[in-house]
C-alpha cells in the first residue's frame, strides 16, 4: 500500500471518527464524511463500499490502537477505561440506544474478535498480556 494511500484512508477513518464525536451514526451521510475529509465521493468508494465498512475500520483502527499500546496485564483494565473516558462522546454516538435502525454492538463485538484472532495468531503478538490472558481463558472454557 502507497503512502498516499495509507494517509487517503487514515483520513477518511479520521474524518467519520471525527463526525461520531459530535452526531449519532445514524445521521451521518457519505457526504458529511467527504466534506470532513476533504474528498470526493469518488474517493470514498474506491477504499469503502458505504459507511458501515467505514466504521468497522475505525473500530479496527480505535481497537488495534487500544490492543497495541497495552503494556501489562495490571493495566489493561485502566487502558481500556481511560479508552472510555477519552472517546467518551464517540461511544455515545455508536450506541444502541441512540441508534433506530442499526445496532452496532454486534459490529463492534465482531472487529474485536477478528483483531484478537489475528493478533493471537501472530508469534510477536504472543507475548502480548491481554492476547495471553484472552488465549488462555478461552483454552479454560
């Protein structure tokens, strides 16, 4: 991958993070997210299909980043509640209460999934606290 297409995609996954800071999944449109990033419609569709496609890449991007500075068993509990804390409107925004037709619970159970099988999956991952706590709970049941 470019970089000019690492830094395309990285702005539209910024942009839609952006716009879920501030209004409901629900009422953000394609366009919003064009007009966020500087892009034409044009551009958005050649890296995501629609908006769904695009919030799973920001969950992966929000989780991998989560995933990825997790320094120690102790302190995941407080990472992931400091993730809470600062992203606190954008966890708002994706809930399903404020949302009528789309739950995304289920998306975002699934992303994190998909991250920590990837991730468990990776031999330089398998010393990572919270893929070895996740691994071997799961071994337990």
């Amino acid at each position: 991958m470019s970089q000019v297409t690492k830094r395309t995609e990285k702005s539209i996954i910024t942009a839609m993070f952006s716009l879920l800071q501030k209004k409901p999944f629900e009422k953000i449109t394609v366009g919003d997210i064009c007009d966020e990033a500087l892009i034409n419609h044009s551009t958005f569709y050649r890296y995501f299909n629609d908006k769904y496609s695009l919030l799973h890449a920001v969950f992966s991007y929000l989780l991998d980043d989560l995933l990825n500075n997790t320094s120690n068993a102790k302190t995941i509990v407080y990472q992931i509640a400091d993730f809470m804390e600062k992203n606190s409107k954008f966890m708002h925004h994706i809930s399903p209460q404020y949302q009528t037709k789309a739950n995304l619970y289920p998306e975002f159970r699934s992303i994190l999934r998909d991250i920590v099988k990837t991730k468990s999956a990776d031999p330089e991952s398998q010393s990572d606290p919270l893929i070895k706590m996740i691994t071997e709970s799961d071994s337990q049941n």
